[in-house]
C-alpha cells in the first residue's frame, strides 16, 4: 500500500491564481518531498521538508507540514501555464532505508 | 553529468520473454530505487539500493530481480515478462537518505 495519497486528485485553476494540493500519510516519517512530473516525462524533485519543520518556501512553493495530522500541503503562488503538470507527495515511512512511496498525484491545469 | 541514463526508452516484450532494463548514474549517488508507474496507481517501489551489493524489495517486487555490482549500474531484470508488467518504469539515484531524487527518463514497456 502507498503511504502518501494527494487530494484533489485533478485542479484546473486560471493563469496568476493559487493552486493549493495537499497530501496525507499513514505512518510517522523522517521527511516529506514534493516531485512535478510534466507529462511524458521523470519527475522532478521539487523541495524537501523534515519532520521537524512546519513550513518551507522555495521560490513560488510554499510546503507545510502537520506531523499531528500526518499531512502536507503545497501551495504554487501566482501559477503559470508552465506549472501545468501532476505533482506528488513521497514519504519515508520514518524508516531508515531510502524507501521512498509516492502517492497517485494531483493533476494541475493553468489555463493561460 | 549525464544524471540518471535509462535504456531502453521503449519495448515490446511477448509474455515470457525476459529482458534487462539499465539504468546509470554518474552522481556516485549510493541510493537507487526502480519505480513502476501504472495509470491511476501513482509510483510502487520495485526493489532498491543503499549501495554497491546491497538490494531489498519494495512494494511489488515479484516478477522482478536487481543486482548492484557497482554504484553506478543498477539493472532490473525481468524474469518471465507478464502482461500486468505493461507499465512506464523509472529509475531514480540520490545521494543520502535527506535528499531527493533523481528520475530518469523512464522506459515503457508493454508486454503482449
């Protein structure tokens, strides 16, 4: 079973708008990381917040986490057509290993 | 840096054949992970790697071997092509267990 899943599972939001994606988990974790994956491609890692943080800013994303509610939330700011892609959430399981489990995505449409 | 190198890029495979998908990393990244990717499923961990000669299962490991000889090379071999391995494989690389990945570019398989 994954240990991440993203809600909504697709968003279509206007060019310049907000696009809030959020991701809950199942057990404790060591960190958390976001991935955007254009379509046809490799996903791409995006920003990677620990257990011990709350919130984390890189650029135009801005990740929260709630280790109480075991979940996360990414926040793309003033979105671009360009930031039309599916992102996912990828969570350690708190082990020690490098195993990392990805949720089933959110899909993301900027219409320009 | 070439990042991580997948090949092939796609295959056809009739059911019970067996084929070796490569992937390389030129990072001298100790951790690598194979990654299946199915519509609506999001990514299941395969198998993995914390370094040279040392392997373990991830989520759907059946059907699947690796190796680890040395720390760039980390190949998937499937034993007996099945056509519930129809899929989009990616292999990923990264430096510790605090850090986030490196996707390749995947390889699409499709067993008839």
């Amino acid at each position: 079973s994954q240990q991440g899943e993203e809600d909504p599972q697709a968003l279509s939001i206007q060019e310049g708008e907000n696009a809030t994606m959020n991701c809950s988990y199942k057990t404790s974790i060591n960190n958390l990381q976001w991935y955007r994956q254009n379509s046809g491609r490799g996903l791409v890692h995006l920003i990677l917040i620990r257990s011990n943080e709350r919130e984390k800013h890189s650029g135009r994303l801005r990740v929260t986490l709630d280790t109480s509610k075991k979940s996360s939330s990414l926040l793309i700011t003033a979105s671009r057509a360009a930031d039309t892609a599916s992102y996912f959430c990828a969570t350690d399981a708190g082990n020690t290993g490098n195993q990392f489990y990805f949720g089933t995505g959110t899909s993301l449409t900027v219409i320009p | 840096n070439a990042g991580v190198t997948q090949t092939p890029k796609f295959q056809v495979l009739k059911t019970g054949q067996s084929m070796t998908l490569q992937c390389a990393q030129d990072m001298n990244h100790e951790y690598m992970s194979w990654y299946r990717q199915d519509p609506g499923m999001g990514l299941r961990l395969i198998h993995y790697s914390v370094g040279a000669g040392i392997t373990d299962q991830g989520e759907v490991p059946n059907g699947y071997n690796v190796s680890r000889s040395t720390t760039e090379d980390f190949p998937l071999r499937l034993l007996s092509a099945a056509p519930s391995q129809t899929s989009v494989y990616f292999c990923a690389s990264s430096y510790s267990t605090a850090g986030g990945y490196t996707f390749g570019s995947g390889t699409r398989l499709t067993v008839v």
